[in-house]
C-alpha cells in the first residue's frame, strides 16, 4: 500500500513524534508498503517563534495538493494538527478524501503554558480539527476515556514500540566511570510545559542529568548550576547514558505517552512520575516504576526497584504490532477514483 503521512514534526527536530513517525516508515517498508513522508522540509518555513528548532510551513496549499495528487496514495494520514496537516485536512475535504489523524500532542495544555490561552479554546480547536477524521489514532486506554469525555470520537487504538536492541542494559558503564551517587535521568524537551523543575528542584542524592534541549535551557542551566545539561543527544551515546542512570524522572503531566519511558525501562533504569496519563499506561501497576504525586518519594522509591524487572516490562511493547495496529487503522481508497476527482 502506498501511504502518505503528513506531519509538521520531522527531523531535524528531536522528539518522541519524529522518533515514533520515523520507526514506524521504517517498519511499515520493511512490511513492504511504500511511505511518502509530507513534512516541513519540502516547503518554505520559519521557525516557530519561542521554539526556533520547529519549522512552520508557508503558503502549503497548492504544493500540498500537488504532491498527494503526484504520489497517488491507497491512504492517508495527518500526525500533526500544524500548518501542514491544516492543508491536507483542507485539501481532503474538499476532494472528499478519508483521512486518519493522530492524538501527539497536548497542544492546548502546551498552548496554556506559554500563553495562557484557555484550555476550553484549545480543546475546541483540536476537536474541530479531528471531527472529520476517518479515525482519530491514540496511544492509550486513559487518554482516550480522557478525549471522550471532552468531546471526541472516532478513536481507535495506535500504541507504540521500543528498539530494545539499541536501548539495552549491558551498556551499563562500570561502577569507577559513573561517579559518586545514584544518578537521576531526565529525556526530553527542556520546555516549561515538560514541567521539568519539579525535577530540577529536588532534593535528591548525587547527580541529576538532564538530555535533550529547549527554549528554557538557557535560564535553567544559570538556575540550577548543580545539574548536568547535555545537550540532544542519540543513537549509542543516548542508549549509554539511559543505562548509566540510576533513576529516570518523568515530571510531565501533559504527554500522551512518554516513548522515552520505554528507552529508559529497556535499559534497565526505573521509572519515577506521576500517576497520569502516560506513566500509568507504561507502567501501570508494574513494580518497574514508582508513581506518586509525590515526585520525590517516588524518586527515591524507584532506587529500591529491580532493574530486570524494568527490562521485563520493557519486552512486552514491539514496534511492529504498532506498525500493523497503524496500518489496519488506515482508510484506504482508490487513488484512480481520486485522480479523476481532481482533474
């Protein structure tokens, strides 16, 4: 099948949306379908203000329908509720083409955090958004009790998968090259909506590592001089400093999932977090994590965990049962049929 997925995160953006769409091209043409990826870089674009590293498309309706309508797909999917997904949302209406559409995002608690516009706005906007939506794909069973409660339909489950071969736990350093203390992980955006001082701001034993980068990097790092900041980092070097760390801390209320609690439980670290969604659909009543709204105790509570539980747990999510629960979400039709219309 020849797939289009259009989303306005891609690379070279660092983040659990571009690692999941990633994986999941890789997976499905490795299943033998053909993936055309619709993404920022086949446009003009500027950064996204406060958050330069995203690129927002211009002007991307008429190069949006050109390229769905040269690619002639069996299906099509919007990740992203952008500038991008608007067009082919816009574009599929208008040619009365299925779409499928993705939850990612707490678009409206991140929208509140950085500018507090109401949550009711947000939440309306993104309603409208996917009401059209063949299918509205979300990772988890809370999140979507929590969507329907708000208002939306048509949901269908898409969960994800971990590559336990690069995140794994014999790439544990030795004891002598790790330093004194437990070390206490966090990997993400370095963002105000991650809520990552309620990480920061603990009062905890030996070092905490922060990876990955942000808009508030800057003013955090001058904030807490104490903790390491290191910058994005990937591949075999992200993978060492997972299974280097003791504990990993995941202070967001706001993500649909947390992939980078999968890597980190691969490796062989504990999960400290909240009880929300996400962190209670990862790890749930699993003894591989520590869920408490009480961050610190649950930090410190995570110290005491078996670390092969955590790889255990971890071996339960496979990337291609999320690539096949992907596919048979999918709305196919006939691009012949289509090909016609457009003319």
């Amino acid at each position: 099948m020849r797939v289009i997925v259009v989303s306005d995160a891609w690379h070279p953006q660092v983040n659990g949306v571009v690692r999941t769409l990633s994986t999941l091209r890789e997976k499905l043409i490795a299943a033998g379908d053909e993936v055309i990826m619709i993404t920022p870089d086949c446009f003009s674009s500027i950064p996204c203000p406060t958050y330069p590293e995203i690129r927002l498309a211009l002007f991307a309706g008429r190069k949006m329908k050109r390229l769905i309508e040269e690619a002639r797909p069996a299906a099509l999917h919007i990740a992203t509720e952008g500038p991008l997904g608007l067009a082919a949302r816009r574009y599929c209406l208008q040619k009365n083409i299925p779409f499928t559409t993705a939850f990612h995002t707490r678009f409206a608690e991140y929208v509140n955090a950085r500018i507090r516009v109401p949550l009711r706005w947000g939440y309306a906007a993104l309603k409208w958004f996917h009401r059209p939506s063949s299918a509205l794909m979300v990772a988890t069973q809370s999140l979507e009790q929590e969507l329907s409660r708000r208002g939306f339909g048509n949901m269908v489950r898409w969960t994800r998968g971990i590559d336990t071969d690069l995140f794994r736990p014999d790439r544990r350093s030795v004891p002598s090259t790790r330093g004194e203390g437990p070390v206490f992980l966090y990997v993400g955006r370095v963002s105000v909506e991650k809520n990552i001082e309620a990480f920061l701001s603990l009062d905890l034993p030996g070092r905490k590592i922060v990876v990955g980068d942000g808009p508030a990097r800057q003013a955090l790092t001058t904030k807490y001089p104490d903790v390491v900041f290191a910058g994005v980092k990937g591949g075999e070097e992200l993978a060492t400093l997972y299974a280097d760390a003791d504990v990993f801390v995941f202070p967001s209320k706001t993500d649909t999932f947390g992939l980078v609690l999968l890597e980190a439980l691969a490796s062989g670290v504990p999960v400290a977090a909240y009880p929300v969604t996400g962190p209670l659909d990862v790890i749930g009543d699993s003894p591989a994590g520590v869920l408490r709204e009480n961050l610190q105790e649950a930090a410190l509570a995570a110290l005491k965990v078996d670390r092969n539980l955590c790889r255990d747990h971890a071996l339960r999510f496979s990337w291609e049962i999320s690539a096949a629960q992907f596919r048979e979400n999918l709305f196919p039709f006939d691009p012949a049929r289509h090909q016609k219309s457009s003319q």
